[in-house]
C-alpha cells in the first residue's frame, strides 16, 4: 500500500523512535528480502529483545552473513559471549569470600572483600580466645565479619548481573553504530 521509499523512511524513524511491532514488520514484510531482514534484526536490537535478535540472526544466517557481513558477525559474538552467573558468584563468595567478585573480573574489590571479612573474622576470634564470650571486641569484630561476608555474597551477585549488563550495553552500542551507519 506505501511506497519503497516510504517504507525504507518510516522503518528509520521507527528505529529511532519506536513503534508497535505489528506496525513495524508491516512495513518490513513489503521491502525486499535482503532489505527487510536488515530492518527485521535491527528491530531486535533496537529494543533490546537480545534472545529474538540472535534467534532471527541464525534463521536468517544466509542473507545477513552474505548482506550484512558485520551485523550478523556482531550476532554471532553476542551469543558465543559468556556470561557470568549471579548465583554461581554468590556461592563461590559464601564458600571464599572475594571470589564471586573476582569471577565476575572485578579484581579489586575481590582482594577488599577477602581482606576486610579476614581481618575482621582473624580480629573476632583473637579476641574471643583471648578474653571468651565476655569479649566485647570479639562481638565487635565478628559482627562486623559476619556484615562484611553477608554484603559480599550479596555484592558478588550484584557484580555478575553488572558484567552480564556490560556485556549487552557494548553490543548494544556496537549494533547501533551498524544501524545508523548504514542509512
């Protein structure tokens, strides 16, 4: 019912700016094959539907990687891209505490969080040994282990989800920059 032009210019400003998805592949299913399933992907990624962007990657595995080399290249090393478990970091904190942060690369406050639950926990039980239950220090210090142990965990998982976040908002960028530079 529209025109080529017209459809090629409403799918750019819908990209941009967003439309229902019936309205969207409306328009798409009228441009040819090797247009649409440019416009077809870009939608996915454009809001974000990651599963649907790498599932319409593959389904259309012939025309993107002979059409659009570098935008199907940029499906492929999205799936193939590990991810970090936010229970898996979890666990691995509670067992030793740092190592969920530094499964999930974040080095740094792996080696505070094992310093600061050590020290703490290593201060608590000098002073119960010294003094018993009555140790007012040993309270102190196991609290504030016990506080820094429970955060860690906590952190650790909060570190996984933010890696994994990372990890889509670099695609993301990445699949952006193909789109709006290939208008």
């Amino acid at each position: 019912i529209y025109s080529t032009n017209f459809n090629r210019e409403y799918l750019r400003y819908a990209l941009r700016c967003g439309v229902p998805p019936d309205d969207y592949f409306s328009h798409t299913s009228s441009l040819p094959a090797k247009e649409a399933v440019f416009y077809n992907l870009s939608y996915y990624w454009a809001t974000q539907n990651y599963n649907e962007a790498v599932r319409y990657n593959r389904d259309q595995r012939a025309l993107l990687e002979q059409e659009y080399p570098e935008f199907y290249h940029l499906g492929v090393m999205y799936d193939l891209e590990k991810r970090k478990s936010p229970a898996l970091a979890a666990l691995m904190s509670a067992v030793i505490p740092g190592s969920g942060k530094a499964y999930s690369e974040r080095w740094g406050d792996a080696v505070i969080s094992l310093l600061f639950v050590g020290s703490n926990a290593w201060a608590s039980y000098r002073a119960f040994n010294k003094k018993g239950v009555k140790s007012v220090n040993g309270w102190i210090f196991g609290t504030l282990a016990f506080s820094f142990y429970s955060s860690n965990i906590w952190g650790s998982a909060q570190a996984a989800k933010s890696y994994n976040s990372e990890v889509n908002q670099r695609y993301q960028r990445n699949a952006e920059a193909i789109i709006h530079h290939s208008y």
